[in-house]
C-alpha cells in the first residue's frame, strides 16, 4: 500500500486506487495465508479485508475497545495477526494492545499497557501463545497470552485466584471459572 491510498499487487505490479480505511491509513497486516489483510487508521478503526475478492469482512472499533477508563484513545499504530489467522494484535499511539477474534470480531479480554509509550511493532510467537510488543521507550517486551499460562501466572503472583469481581474487570467476555 502506498502513502495515497493505491493498493500494489506485487505479482502484477497492478496499482489500484482503493480506500481501506476510514481515516488516514496508520499501519497494515496480512495474515501468515496472505488471505486477510487488517488496515488500521488514525481516527483508531481496523477495516477488515478478503485479501483476493477485495470484499470487506468488517471493522473494528479499536478506539471504543480499549478506551475503557473514559480516555479517548489515538490511533492504530502497529498490527499483527496471529500464526492460526484467528487472532489479530492491534497496538495504540497511547501504549494500549488489543487482541481481536476474527472471526466474531469481539475484543478478547482487556487492552495490554506497554510501559514504553507507543507501540511501535508487534509479533506472535510462532505457537501463537506468547505475544511481543515494540515501543518507542522499551524496545521488547513479552506477554504470555494463552489462557492456561495467564491462569498460572495469576495464581502464582496472587496466590489466590481471581475474584468475581476481578474476573469481570480483568477478563471479559468469558464466563467465570475458579482459576486456582
């Protein structure tokens, strides 16, 4: 994609004139099957793409998503899908993460906080269960994000597991499980 809007197919060196996003285009993803591409923007929206028909498979609100605490939140910084294609990484220029399922289109969990300002870059481990985030002030950091190893980390630092209370602040849209 280039700075105008003009989409390139490498193979054919075709340049399409082609909108992707709402806003001004921030950051793209292709998925690791080259079949869906993610186009995020300033306003903070993901457009949803089917790479091949060009047919737009949704948008998500990342701005809502992970403005939880009332802060309006800026736009899409950095993206990455994961190794499955089940799973998009959205990062902020506020320093926020948001994990996406693509095919509901629903927000899995609450926003990542990197301690390091903007995110500038994101990568999934290749079992898909480890997530890395890039920031302008720290340049790597890690995030263990399936649940069964975000469960033991819990009950490790804790010692207990998470109230009912703490469950619906901290991992939403799941139903509550006794977690140690």
């Amino acid at each position: 994609m280039t700075p105008d809007g003009k989409v390139i197919d490498l193979a054919s060196g075709k340049a399409t004139h082609r909108s992707l996003t709402q806003g001004e285009p921030t950051a793209v993803a292709l998925s690791h099957d080259g079949e869906r591409l993610a186009a995020g923007d300033d306003s903070g929206w993901v457009t949803l793409w089917d790479r091949r028909t060009w047919r737009r498979l949704g948008e998500l609100p990342i701005c809502s998503a992970v403005a939880s605490d009332g802060d309006d939140s800026e736009g899409v910084s950095a993206m990455a899908f994961s190794h499955d294609g089940r799973t998009l990484a959205v990062g902020t220029d506020d320093g926020r993460v948001q994990l996406w399922d693509v095919t509901t289109g629903l927000a899995i969990g609450a926003a990542l906080y990197s301690s390091g300002g903007p995110v500038m870059a994101l990568a999934f481990r290749k079992d898909d269960r480890t997530l890395y985030v890039s920031s302008r002030h720290v340049p790597l950091e890690r995030y263990e994000i399936a649940p069964d190893r975000v469960a033991f980390e819990v009950c490790r630092r804790t010692g207990s597991g998470l109230s009912l209370s703490e469950w619906r602040t901290y991992v939403r849209n799941v139903p509550y499980t006794a977690s140690c």
